[in-house]
DNA sequence: TCAATACATCGACCGTTGTCAATCTATTGG
DNA sequence: CCAATAGATTGACAACGGTCGATGTATTGA
C-alpha cells in the first residue's frame, strides 16, 4: 500500500496507449487496472462526485460522512484510495482536510478508455 | 450473476448523470461501479484490446487464451463478465464462439467518468 | 456412430477488499 | 495543560473475485 505501487492516472495517459490501439501488454493493463479499481466503488463514485459538486469543489471529511451513510473510519479509507490513484487531492488546513479533484484525472483515465 | 443483476454499459449512460455533475445517488453509483469493475481487470482490458485489434475485429477463444497466459477456463469466465457487463457481444459460428467489441460501449462509460 | 475439437460450467482454493469499533495523533480553545 | 474535535490508523471479520483442474455439452469430420 506504499505510495509508489500506485501509479497517478495523470502518469498512466503519458504512457501507456488506449485500449483499442493495439494489443496492450501485461504491465500497462496492470496499471490502468489498478487505477479503474480505484474508481469501481460505489462508495468512491459517490465521494467524487459529493468533492466535485461542494462549494468551492472542495470538501472535507465530515462533509461527506453522513451523506454517505458509512463511518468515518471507511470514509477515510476510501478518501485515501482516491488520493493514492491520483483522483483526488488532499490539502490540510488547521484540523481539517479538505479534498478536491485532481484536474484532468478523470478526464485522462477516460481517454484511455474510450481509445482517445 | 443472473444476465438480469447486471445492466449493460450503453444503457446506463442513457439513465445516470456523470460523476461531476451532481452528487450522485446511491443507485446510479452502484450501476456505474458495476460496469467499472467489469472493465477494472488487467486480463479483461486485455481480451478487449485483443478483440479490438485482431483481425475484422473479433476474436475466438482460441485466438485469446495463448497471448493471455490464462486457462481456457479462466478467458472464458472473463468474456463472460464483460459480454454481461455489455462491452462484448459473442455469436456462435459452428464450434467457435467469436467475440467483438460492443459498439460505443467503450466510449459510453468513459462519458460517464468524465462528465460529458 | 465415434473420436476430436471448442467452449462453457462447476467446485475449490486463496488472496483481496469493504466495513466497523477501537485506538491513536494532531490541532484548536479555554 | 486539558478537554474537545477532526481525522488517520489498526485489527478483525465476512464477502467477493481470479484462478485452475475436472467435467459437461455441442459441433464437426470420418
């Protein structure tokens, strides 16, 4: 669970090519694998979707717990996936932490789906 | 894993928002991350490059199984997830089952992730 | 009718993952 | 310095998912 285990999408889309390209090989599949995983959590949509749609894009964990309906505990949990792929950004203010989209991450990981 | 549990990709798109335009809800979420973890699996991503770039763009399981490594059994059981996830469509010619891509499945999906 | 081939299904094994309660670590206010 | 609050981390548990060998089912060709 180390951070660099973890490849950020933004990285993923500099090297690797779309899917119906051409045959990908066995490590490119593993890192666009690792980075679909991140985001194929009903959970983890929801929490993008929930940072993307606050005020000021922004948000911080208790924001988003009750929403959610999970604890704290899975919240942060699933808040540290995102961040580890590289959906989402974590900045600490004070106790707080706020979370926000990492620009182009979806919209990167998108491409490589859809082939360009 | 009844064909009915699972909705396939195009229709989806028809039925949720994209992740960044609201916060999603709980139903939509759960279809999305569905589809999502149909895809999120470097031996499917692979059969579907495979499929995308052979020849007349579809493939058997014959053709499939060798460049993958896996089992027979193993590819099998992943182009069955991803014809019921509705990125693959299987017709039957003699003894060979031939898979191809579902068209615009792909680029539905990645519609959904980036938000248009 | 029989053997061979292509593919699907089943059952089992095992590593992975989502979840929570409990605990730990700041940080702020008094 | 102490209490309260926000959040991360840990440990445990159950559910899920990828894999394979063995077996089942069509279909073709002889």
């Amino acid at each position: 669970m180390s951070p660099t285990e973890v490849l950020s999408v933004t990285d993923i889309s500099a090297c690797c090519t779309p899917i119906t390209r051409e045959p990908m090989d066995a490590a490119g599949a593993e890192l666009l694998a690792k980075s679909l995983k991140a985001l194929a959590d009903p959970a983890r949509l929801r929490l993008l979707s929930l940072v993307a749609s606050h005020e000021d894009s922004e948000a911080c964990v208790c924001d988003l717990t009750e929403p959610l309906g999970l604890s704290q505990p899975t919240v942060s949990h699933h808040l540290k996936v995102l961040v580890d792929a590289g959906y989402l950004e974590r900045e600490k203010r004070g106790t707080w932490a706020y979370y926000s989209l990492t620009p182009d991450a979806l919209t990167s990981v998108s491409g490589l789906i859809s082939g360009l």
